[in-house]
C-alpha cells in the first residue's frame, strides 16, 4: 500500500520476514534529484519490525531533506 505524505509517495515494503523499508517517490511520478543525479525513487531506512515504523521513518527523510531534493 501507499501512502502520501506531502508531495510524495510512500511504499512500505518487506525485505525478509519481520524487515521493513520504505521506498519514497514524487507523488508526480517525477523523479527525486540529488545533487543533478535523478532517482526515480528512494529506499531509506532500517530494518524495521513493522511498517509504521518505516513509514515514519520516510516521513523524517522526508522532512530533513526536501529542500535538497531538487
């Protein structure tokens, strides 16, 4: 499933039983640019035990660096 969080798309996603990430994309499908270098999508975080926790974790990547993310 797929949450918006601002203008962008959250996937929770896991990698290995009990191991949850998130992946973040544009909620425009456009991509994300770091430093002139385009992703079409991001995965952050931990291994987390749950999806919320993944979720809320993209949210702080999110938060800190969407000023950067051209």
């Amino acid at each position: 499933m797929t949450y918006l969080y601002e203008d962008f798309a959250i996937e929770p996603f896991e990698a290995g039983k009990g191991l949850w990430h998130a992946r973040i994309r544009r909620a425009d499908m456009t991509p994300v640019v770091i430093n002139g270098v385009s992703f079409p999508s991001l995965e952050v975080g931990f291994a987390w035990s749950n999806a919320d926790m993944a979720i809320a974790d993209a949210k702080s990547h999110i938060d800190r660096f969407r000023k950067r993310w051209g």
